[in-house]
C-alpha cells in the first residue's frame, strides 16, 4: 500500500500544476504547519477555508506525510469557470473578442541590422493581437472563448483568486467581527506560513506535461541568463506570466538603459576630451613647477597641527581635476539637461504604445476604487452615501485622517532631521580628523611609495574614510527607516492599493533623498564656501569648537565631490546587487538542502515553490527606488563626473539580468497587478530633471573652477592675451605671519624642515587685498566681478536648458498618432461588434417568441443556429 503511494506521489507532483484528478488546475497555494496547541488557529483555518468553498472555490489538501519536512500542510486552491466569470466581471477585466485586423506597422529600412539583437517571435508575441473589451458574465457568448479552463490566463486566475483570498471572513457570520479578515491578516498571526500562485515548470527545463505553458523556463531561456544581456527583452511574455505592474517595470528599466547608451557615449567623449588636454593645462604646470608653484608657501589648512606647505605638493590632484574640470564638463552639463527631457518625453511615448498594446487605455485608477484595501474597509467602521454608486461605502473621518497625517508628516520630518545630524557628525569628524591626518602622514611610510604615495594625502584620507562612514550610516538608516516608513503608512489607512503605494514612495524617496545626497549637497555647495581668511577663519560651532571649516584644495573641491559620488554610488550599486542576487540564493540552497537529498521525482511543484523566496507586496517598490536613486546621482551631480552614466549603464545592463534572474528563479510567483504607468515615479524623475539643471549649473559656477578661469582669460590677463599664464598666483592672496592669532598658529614641530623666519607671509585660496593695503584683507573687484559672471552664468545656462527642455517637451507628443489613430479605431469597432451582437440577439429571440406561436420560420429571419448568427456577427 505504502509502495502504491509513493508511485501515486510520483505520477501526480512532479511539475504538476493540477489537482490529483489532472484537469483542475492550482491557482493558489496556501501552507500551514498545524499547531496542535493552539486551537485558534485551526479554527481560523477551519471557518477561513470553509468560506474559501462557500464563494465557490474548489479546495484539495495535502496531508503533511506527503511533504519533504512531514510538518507542512498544503491547500490547493483551484478557481472553477463560474468563480471566474463572475469576478473577472466584477473587476472589469478585459478579454478577447476578436482578432485584431488593423495592420502592423511596415517595416524600418536596416531593419536586419537589429537581428542580432532580437528574439523568436513566439517569444516576442507570446499570443495574437485581439480587439478587447471589459468581460461580461451576461455575454459571455459575445468573447473568443474556445476552452474555459484556459480562457482565463494564470496571471489573471491568481490575480482573481487573490482578491477572494483578501475579503474572506476567517471567523464565523454570528460573531460580527467584520474586522477578521483576509489570508493579509492571517500569515501576519502565523495561521498560514505562506500563499502563493504557482510556477508553472523548473526553470531549467519544460515541463514534461503538454497542458502546461512552460512559460517559466521560456523566461530562463531568453530572458534571465546573462549571456542574454544584449537581447531585446520579451516584454509580452513577461506581461502574461507576471502581469502588466511588472512588465512596465521591466519595460521601464529597459528604456531607460537604452536612453543611458546615448549619455554614456556623451560622457565618455568629454572624460577623454580631458585627457586629450591633459597636457594643454596651464594651471597645473604652473603649480607643478618649481619656480611658481614650488616657492609658494601655504597657508596652514587646520589650526596648531598644520604647518605650511608648498603648493606644489597638490600637483598630482591638480592634474586630476582637470580631467573632470575642464570646458567639456559645461557642455555635458547642457546636454544632460536636454538628455533628461528627452528621455522622459520618449518614454510617455513608449508607455502609451504598452498602455495600448496590453489593453491599459480605459483602465482608469477610478476602477481601482472598486478594490479597496482590505485594511481599509475593515478599519473604516464609518458608512456614508458614495455619491457617483450611491451606495453606502467605509470612509474615514476628516479628524482622525488629518491627526494621523501630522503624525505621520512629524515622523517623516523626525526622521529627515536625524540623517541630517548624522551628516553634520560626519563633517564634524571631517574637520577633527584632518589635522591628525594631517600630523600622521606628515612622515609617513606611504610618502615613501613610488605609484601610489604621491597621491594618499590628507585631504585624500579624510575624504575617503568619511565617504566609508557616510555610506555605513546611510545603510543602517535606510534599513531603520524602512520599518518606521511602512508602520506610518499603514497607520494613515490609505484607500486604495494605489494611493497606499503613491504615500509610501513619497515617504522612502524624501528620506532616500536626504539619505543618499545630503554629503554630495555639502561638498558641492557648502564646503570650502565659509572658511573666512587667515586670522579670522570660521568655524563650524563657534571658535569655542576649535573645529575649523573645511578649505577646497587649491585644484578645486569637484575631485572630492567626484570621489564622494563614486563612492556612494557605486557603493550602493554593489551592495545591491549582493543584497539583491547572494541573499535570497543563499537563503534559497539553505532552506532546500533537505529537499536536495531527496529523489527529484518528490519534490513536488508547491514544495519547490514553497522553499523560494516571498517576492512581497513591495517587492518592486524597491527596485523602483533604487534605479531612481541611480538616476539622481547620474542627472543632479553629472557636472562633477562625466562617467556616471557609464558606470550607471554599466551597472543597468547587469541589474536587468539579475532582477530577470532572481524573479524567475529565486523568487515565488508575484501575484499578477495591472498598472498602466510607474505612478508616483514618473513625477519623482520629473522633479529631479528639474532639480538637476539648477544643482548643475551652481556645481559648474561654484564647485569648479571653470567661471574664475574665464574671467581670468578674457578680463584681468596682465597683457591682454588669451590663455591661463598667471592664473595661480592671481587665483590666491598674501597674509602676513605675524598676524596670526595664537590659536591659529602651527606648532613649531609641525612646521616643515624648509620653512626659516625670512619667510614672511603665506597664500591662500580667495580675491582679497594684501598686508599693507588700506584695504587689507577685504575682497578685491575681482572678486565681485567673477561672482556676477557666476550668478550670470547660472541665469543663462538655466533660461537656456529650461527653453530647450520645454520646447522639446511642446514638440514631442505624449501619444504617438498611429496609437492615437488605433485606439479610435478599436472603441470604433468594439461597439460597432457590440451593436450588431445585441441586434442578432433581439433577431434570435423574436425568431424564438415566433416560432412559439407559428410553427413556420418567416422568410426574413433565416434558419440559422445561435452560433451561426454569432459568428457571421463576429
């Protein structure tokens, strides 16, 4: 007997996706490991799933001696036809009724250039174009329904079934509870472990049962391998196997790859426009030099532990700067400006040509009101008259709901003020490091470094390990706040599904914002901005502090605002990636090395699934907002880093394959969601393309030295010729020694070998008179001309790329005209189909009612079959 089980195992779990009978197929999986000491449990899976029967669903258990652990319980769930017709009626959802006949497209000239590139078509177009319509219960003759077992395609089955899942009542009617309710609530109290929809196959290999689609590993094959990563993306089969919100993500995420090729290409072309001019660099030449930049003494950087210095010992980063600080950086700046318009007018247009191709035209966020959050409906004990449905419907308060705003709005500010004084920690620790930096490496063993001691300074150091501790904070507040952003959410008890996850992703990115670029934001605008002048420098709390403000190297503080983006931001992108790709396949062998042990013919389909990880209701939330983070650094510091877009194309064409990658193999099926756009994020880029062309042209105006350099060139060159000879000397100003302020004075110790008492005065990065002058140490014209022709710049290059970006934006329609034209042409159609569908069955059932009082036929109504009738209609 025990034998006969086992064959039976055998037969009916491999790769099924059936019931034991073979034709019921599983749309849902719900598992559970009975605790016998607690009864309210299984009463709650008792009544729950009794429930689950009563509105119609087909339920099949599999006894805990049938799985690998022989603890885990799981419960099949099976949709039939009438479950699914009425609900998919319920939801609207649209389903085919005709083949689409309105032409393709011909084909673009070149065309075979792109083969390479592309996929098989039944890849491509997993199934033909049909004209589609909201389904109705009442007309189901109406629609292309060959089979009703496979009518309904999985995604839109687990996606019906869900929302059943979601208002099931788990206790019994009498009590009243209305509150107890949704499989939501019950994993949260450990009734059932888990619930999920099915796979349909291994990924690494078809499923040996003909009924079954294999879509998965048609996934695997084409999609989530590696060696893929230069193919189009099957973005309809995507759609059909995981539903429409994440295919648009994936379409997204494509896109924006592609539009990244073109400012990589950009950014590239001016990085080596830098190195190509790495010789024609006056500036650095004459820092390097040892009769200029060699015999000008340094002001100290930090007070009693710094001592003077020569300038040409920044020679090396002075080279540096320039390969990111040069004319190039201004024209990329422009362009990336231009670049972000273009790309977020080219993917509205991308997206309404998904909107009509997936069926999204007419699905409004108005239909989403018919699918409130469980949560809300069961919170909500308030009833009032909705005035469009006229029925009675759950609402909340005014009262409680703008007293839990300001809660939560407290929270969100809380929380943005705690990053921003971990931020001013870290300057602080910026300037109380520096001079021991300072004081250590002053005779340290890396100075002694033929390749690489040159370049480890100070300043290098510093910048370095705050960058390090920056980025650790920002990861351990990021997984706190996390936690506090999801709790506020819930506890403002949004409506809709919708506008849970629009205050949700306007909560993370304010945070993430903050999180991610406040250290960028200082180093571009703040640091080397308010240091004062020697003998009167400012400090960060007050002299009392003794934490003197941070000074720009005489290269410019855009390298340090280069080695901080890079830092973080690829700093992250690993991270990710290793959180992303490591962690769920690390947890995933671990918690199936029973399993593996085991003959491969018992593990059966839910086991698998079940051993996976849960993709989670946020799952793309977090995909969504760490490509979007990616996107700030690469548009709003570009000016400082051309290569980002390189390093952020770079990282893209990996994080498609492994988000691909994990979601097919490492990951449970999600349940299926439509979504006609990226929602709150498409006006999350558009703020920060706006953002991005302001912080652009203050890092070109005040972060680099590209405006003093001009203005040098074309005003106040000694004799009127046009090149940069004389610009250090200029660029800096004279203070007396002796004046120093005690406080400020370096040690003597400190002082270098070469530094004697003939030395009378030391220079210092700014525009102001010397020693001796009735003006003495106030700023000079120069300096109110070049911050003039700063501010100036910032006007024009503002007026200019915002000109451009609106002009491009007026240009380029949100719609393309043969979208346009098709969507006319199909709510053209459907009615007329519709129309004439209605007439032949008026004609049906007069010819019915005549046929009741005469036997004969009359001659204009024609002896045909209903079926006929409808398919000459159709």
């Amino acid at each position: 007997m025990e034998w006969d089980m086992e064959i039976d195992k055998q037969q009916h779990s491999k790769d099924s996706v059936f019931f034991r009978d073979g034709v019921r197929r599983i749309d849902f999986v719900l598992s559970y490991v009975d605790d016998k000491d607690c009864e309210k449990k299984q009463e709650r899976r008792k009544v729950y799933e009794a429930n689950l029967v009563k509105v119609g669903l087909e339920l099949e258990t599999e006894d805990k001696s049938e799985s690998e652990d022989e603890n885990t319980y799981f419960v099949k769930i099976h949709a039939p036809w009438e479950v699914l017709a009425t609900y998919a009626d319920v939801l609207k959802i649209k389903v085919p009724f005709k083949v689409n006949d309105i032409p393709e497209n011909k084909e673009m000239p070149m065309n075979w250039l792109s083969t390479p590139f592309r996929l098989p078509e039944h890849i491509m177009k997993p199934e033909p174009d049909y004209f589609t319509a909201p389904f109705n219960k009442s007309k189901s003759d109406f629609f292309l329904i060959n089979d009703k077992e496979t009518f309904f395609p999985p995604s839109t089955r687990n996606r019906i079934v869900y929302y059943i899942l979601s208002r099931c009542s788990y206790i019994k009617e009498e009590c009243g509870d209305k509150d107890k309710k949704g499989i939501k609530r019950l994993l949260n109290n450990g009734t059932y472990t888990s619930a999920f929809p099915l796979h349909d196959c291994r990924y690494w290999t078809r499923s040996k049962d003909a009924n079954c689609e294999s879509e998965r590993y048609n996934l695997y094959k084409h999609w989530a391998r590696f060696l893929c990563f230069f193919k189009e993306q099957p973005l309809n089969l995507i759609r059909k196997y995981y539903g429409e919100k994440i295919g648009i993500y994936f379409a997204w995420l494509g896109f924006y790859t592609e539009m990244l090729l073109f400012a990589a290409i950009v950014g590239t072309i001016c990085f080596i426009y830098g190195l190509l001019t790495y010789d024609d660099n006056e500036w650095s030449k004459e820092i390097c030099n040892e009769q200029i930049g060699g015999k000008i003494v340094m002001c100290p950087l930090c007070d009693k532990k710094c001592g003077y210095w020569k300038l040409n010992s920044t020679c090396n980063s002075s080279w540096q700067s320039h390969l990111f600080d040069n004319v190039g950086t201004v024209f990329f700046a422009i362009f990336m400006g231009i670049w972000v318009t273009l790309f977020l007018e080219f993917w509205k247009r991308r997206q309404a040509r998904l909107e009509y191709e997936w069926d999204l035209v007419d699905f409004e966020e108005e239909q989403q009101q018919l699918q409130l959050r469980p949560e809300y409906e069961t919170k909500c004990t308030n009833r009032k008259m909705n005035r469009i449905t006229q029925e009675m419907e759950p609402y909340l308060p005014i009262t409680s709901k703008c007293a839990r705003i300001c809660l939560s709005g407290a929270t969100v500010l809380f929380w943005i003020s705690l990053i921003i004084a971990c931020i001013i920690g870290v300057i602080a620790y910026r300037l109380a490091v520096y001079a021991a930096f300072a004081s250590i490496m002053k005779d340290s063993l890396t100075n002694n470094l033929e390749v690489v001691g040159p370049y480890i300074t100070p300043q290098l150091a510093t910048s370095v390990t705050a960058s390090c501790i920056n980025f650790v904070i920002i990861m351990i507040l990021n997984l706190m706040y996390e936690r506090v952003a999801i709790w506020i959410t819930d506890m403002e008890i949004p409506k809709t599904h919708l506008e849970y996850e629009n205050k949700l992703t306007v909560k993370m990115f304010l945070f993430q914002f903050v999180n991610y670029y406040s250290s960028c934001f200082y180093v571009a605008f703040f640091k080397g901005k308010f240091v004062g002048y020697p003998g009167n420098y400012a400090y960060m709390f007050g002299k009392w502090s003794k934490l003197r403000n941070e000074e720009c190297d005489p290269g410019g503080c855009l390298i340090e605002l280069t080695t901080q983006l890079v830092i973080v931001m690829t700093g992250k992108q690993v991270w990710g990636n290793i959180q992303e790709a490591l962690v769920p396949w690390l947890m995933n062998w671990w918690g199936s090395r029973r399993a593996r042990s085991h003959p491969e013919t018992l593990y059966s389909r839910w086991e698998q699934d079940h051993d996976l990880q849960s993709f989670g209701q946020l799952g793309l939330f977090y995909e969504y907002l760490e490509m979007v983070i990616q996107f700030g650094f690469i548009t709003l510091f570009v000016a400082s880093f051309p290569l980002a877009p390189l390093l952020a194309l770079i990282n893209n064409i990996i994080e498609v394959r492994v988000d691909a990658w994990k979601l097919t193999t490492q990951f449970r099926r999600a349940v299926a969601a439509k979504a006609h756009s990226i929602g709150a994020w498409e006006e999350i880029l558009s703020g920060v393309a706006i953002l991005s062309v302001v912080t652009n042209a203050f890092i070109v105006a005040f972060t680099s030295d590209m405006i003093p350099r001009l203005v040098y060139m074309y005003a106040y060159h000694p004799k009127g010729e046009m090149n940069m000879k004389g610009y250090i000397k200029d660029s800096l100003s004279l203070f007396n020694i002796s004046e120093f302020q005690p406080a400020n004075r370096p040690d003597d110790e400190e002082n270098p070998s070469w530094f004697n008492s003939s030395i009378d005065t030391c220079s210092y990065r700014d525009y102001r008179y010397p020693p001796g002058h009735v003006k003495q140490y106030t700023h000079t014209m120069q300096f109110w001309h070049i911050l003039a022709a700063k501010l100036a710049f910032i006007i024009i290059m503002e007026h200019v790329v915002f000109s451009v970006k609106f002009f491009v934006a007026w240009m380029i329609p949100d719609v393309p005209s043969d979208v346009k034209a098709r969507i006319k042409r199909e709510r053209y159609l459907v009615q007329e189909y519709l129309h004439n569908y209605e007439v032949e069955k008026l004609k049906i059932q007069l010819s019915q009612n005549g046929s009741d009082e005469c036997t004969c036929t009359p001659a204009i109504y024609p002896s045909l079959t209903k079926h006929e009738v409808l398919s000459e209609c159709l």
